[in-house]
C-alpha cells in the first residue's frame, strides 16, 4: 500500500520492562494526526529474557501494521539503581534491533529533551505532557496508561525536531513559548 504524497509515519517508543508505550502518528503535510496508541504489558513474565522477546516481536508487529518511517525512542536515562538502568537499556535495544531488522532508521531522544519538546519544560510530569497530547492532537479519550503518552511524546518530539532542527527553545515561561512556538499551541 503506497502512502500519499507527503505523508510521513513515525512510530514512537517508550521502553520498558514492566510496561512499552508506544504512539504512531502520522503527519501529512505539517499536520500531525494520532493513528494509534497502546502498551504492550510485561508485568505478567517473571523471565526478563522472554519480556525482551515480547518486546522485538511487538515492536516488528507495529513495523509491519504501521510501516513507519522512522523510530522515535526514549533513550534510557540515568538513575540510582544500576539493575534498573541496564535492564531498560536492554529493552531499548531490543526494541531498536525490531526497527533495524525493518530498516527503519532510529532517531533517540533524552526523557528530558521530549518533556522540553512538549511542554517547553524539562521536568514536566507524566500528566502534563499527556494533557499537552490530548488538547495538541485533539484526543478524544483519556488515556489509561501515561507509558502510551510517553511513547506518542517521542514521536510529537521527532515531528517537532524535524519541523525546526535547532534544538530547545530557550523559552523561560508559558508567554515566552507560546510567542516563541505560535504553531505548536492551538487558537495561534
């Protein structure tokens, strides 16, 4: 199935061990446009091994329904507890060897960089950015997991890179980002 002119597919991915977010969005033209959103839940596998296979083939089942052209994912970031860093790091990986096997190139992005992408502040919570999401794309539903925002925020965060490739706004308030990102807030 070929794609209209200008249409661009980007999958977003939020790893995880306990729980993957992930958001395809489409853009058309510089419209983007939410065609799907979901976790895959891992909670259920004590086996860490087998969470990072459920991973590759959820990550390449997307590929082949979605046909993206382009990853957006969270790159891992530092934290206390070593154990926890690397098993998130591996769960990226895996999920980056799903979109290699497919030739999808990868774009990886800082937690920090998409809060700041999103919201214009890098230490926005959870919910701030999935409401940003839902006013930004017209959401119609409340969405149950944040891990499903996170990973549609990477893809949000990608189309936004791509639009203005100089990173970061610089921006200090609300007024000073809205004035400095007049097509990023709706009503503008």
């Amino acid at each position: 199935m070929s794609k209209p002119s200008g249409e661009k597919i980007i999958l977003g991915i939020d790893p995880g061990t306990t729980v993957m977010g992930y958001g395809v969005l489409r853009v058309l033209g510089n419209k983007p446009e939410m065609v799907a959103l979901g976790v895959l839940e891992l909670s259920k596998y004590d086996d860490h091994y087998l969470k990072l296979k459920r991973i590759f083939e959820r990550v390449v089942q997307l590929i082949d329904s979605y046909n993206p052209d382009e990853l957006a994912i969270e790159s891992p970031f530092f934290g206390k507890n070593v154990q926890s860093m690397l098993k998130l790091g591996r769960a990226q990986g895996v999920a980056m060897a799903a979109a290699l096997s497919r030739s999808v190139p990868i774009f990886e992005y800082a937690p920090l960089r998409i809060k700041q992408a999103i919201t214009g502040r890098g230490n926005a919570s959870k919910e701030q950015v999935a409401l940003f999401l839902k006013h930004y794309l017209n959401l119609k539903e409340e969405q149950k997991f944040m891990d499903a925002t996170d990973g549609l925020a990477a893809a949000v965060c990608h189309f936004f890179q791509a639009r203005n490739p100089v990173s970061g706004t610089g921006a200090k308030s609300w007024k000073e980002f809205i004035n400095k990102n007049p097509g990023r807030v709706k009503g503008n």
